[in-house]
C-alpha cells in the first residue's frame, strides 16, 4: 500500500457541520492533519489565528495568488478563501492523509489539478434543520444566513461531482463513514503504482 498520504477534499453547505466532524476525526484518528485556510473574512469568536484559519488582509490574500503559494482559492460571500500549498504537500509526503475543509468551487478546481483527491460532500438531514442550525449558531444575522441559503441553493447543483456524500444526522456514524473511506482511498490502483509495477516486474523475471 503507499505510503503517501492522501488528499480528501471536505465540502457542504454552511451550517452542515462539517467543523464538527473534521474535529471529531482528528481527535479519534491520528493520522489526519486539517490544512489550514487563508481568509480575507473576520474571526468569529473564539477562533484563532493560525488554528481555524490565516487571517489576512484582502492584499496580502492577492499577493499569495501572484507569488502561487496557493493550491485554490475563490471568492465566497464577499470574502477570499485559499488553501497554502507549502503545508498540504508536506504533510503528504510525509504519509499523513490531509483534511482540506473547503467551499464547493474550490473542491472543484482541486479535482481538476489533482483528480485522486477524494471529494466527499456533507449534507443535513433536511433544509429545515440546515436552517435550524445556521440560526442556532448565533454568530451570524438574518441577512447573512439568507445569503448563505441561497448561495447552498447554488452549491447543490454541484453535489453529483463530488465521489461520496455524507448525511450528518449522526455525529459518530458520519465520523466513522469518512474514515473508512478516506482509509479506503489508500487501496485505489492510481495510488498503489509504484507496487503495481514492482509486482510486474517481479513476475517478469520469473
């Protein structure tokens, strides 16, 4: 099996829980490493810099995308958002498997540079209860939460693109489901060819 680590790329409407699960699997396995993102957004309360994010300036965030220290970024209700590159291939090389926790457009452009990421997508139950969360958190306004609602009505219209799709109803089977199939990822052929070929070539000097 290789001893790369793999890329699983981690979308879903806001409010889905997808910090809760990426913090619940980090606590339960350890071989996982969260990449962190650069934002051009505010701290909410309680977050910290270098630990939930990179707070930047929106010019520091631009100068990051002209030097390419950027594996993606994109534009998502009026702020930027970008995964450093530096930290992700050093984890992987290093045979940790990275978490990337990133909006839907960049999921996609992440797929199209690297097509064996693994992109698993984090859903609710239902919109009634996605609503129930987002207005539960308290962090945001009314305004905010709509734009988010709308702006998911947008983002399911991409879900079919994503390999598997995670219902968030209950924490500890969610958690437990991405695991096995981040895990599995490791047994995929396209990340097993150095052992592929070394199996061929065993067997044609017999």
């Amino acid at each position: 099996m290789s001893d790369h680590g793999i890329l699983a790329v981690v979308s879903g409407f806001s409010g889905a829980g997808k910090g809760t699960l990426m913090r619940e699997l980090l606590s339960r396995y350890g071989n996982y490493s969260l990449s962190i993102s650069a934002t051009t957004r505010q701290p909410r309360e309680g977050e910290v810099h270098g630990r939930e994010y990179f707070f930047v300036t929106e010019e520091e965030f631009l100068g990051m995308i002209n030097e390419n220290k950027l594996i993606e970024h994109t534009r998502y209700v009026n702020h930027y958002y970008g995964t450093p590159s530096e930290y992700v291939f050093r984890q992987m090389e290093a045979g940790r498997d990275v978490i990337l926790e990133i909006e839907i457009q960049g999921a996609l452009n992440i797929r199209e540079k690297f097509p064996d990421a693994l992109l698993l997508f984090v859903a609710p139950p239902s919109i009634e209860e996605l609503r129930r969360r987002l207005t539960g958190r308290g962090t945001e306004g009314p305004e905010v939460i709509e734009a988010r609602l709308k702006r998911a009505v947008e983002e399911a219209g991409g879900m079919e693109q994503y390999d598997y799709l995670l219902i968030n109803d209950d924490l500890d089977r969610c958690v437990e489901e991405m695991h096995q199939l981040i895990q599995a990822q490791h047994r995929r052929v396209s990340n097993n060819r150095a052992f592929i070929r070394r199996i061929q070539d065993e067997l044609n000097r017999i």
